[in-house]
C-alpha cells in the first residue's frame, strides 16, 4: 500500500490496521469491510467513474509523506515509553 501511495496509485483494501494506517478512505483510496459484495461493489463504481479515480490521484500527489513518517515516528516513541522498551 505504501509503495502504491508513493507511486500515486489508487489502493482499494479491506479495513485492516495497516490500511486504516495508510489509506485515508475515500480521499486517497476506499477501505471496505471484509466482505465480497462490499469489494466487489466499490471496485464497479471506480472502473465506471474515472472521476473518483482521479480525486484520489490528486490527493495523493499532494499528500504530505513527511507527516506522516513524523506521525510514525511518535507513535512508536509513545508504544516505547508506554512498554518501557
């Protein structure tokens, strides 16, 4: 998913912890439940509206990657001092 991001790709993924992490959900990507109907339905509404494909490119042109690894950053400083690692 990162390297998708980096490379302005588009990512459609199942809400897991990584995904929620990465993709901001119908900004930069679409996040669905795990559910086959649920997939499969986003997936149609992306191939028929070439708009929405293009939103999230632009979003994702713009996107801020060194937030972002600042934010990871902290988190995994605060995960340290929370276990005293």
């Amino acid at each position: 998913m990162a390297e998708a991001k980096i490379l302005n790709t588009p990512v459609v993924a199942t809400e897991t912890i990584g995904s929620l992490f990465l993709i901001r959900n119908n900004i930069d990507g679409a996040l669905v439940k795990y559910n086959s109907q649920e997939l499969a339905n986003i997936l149609i509404n992306l191939l028929t509206n070439k708009s929405k494909i293009e939103y999230f490119k632009k979003n994702l042109e713009a996107y801020d990657y060194g937030q972002k690894q600042r934010e990871s950053i902290n988190l995994f400083k605060q995960m340290e001092l929370e276990n005293d690692y």
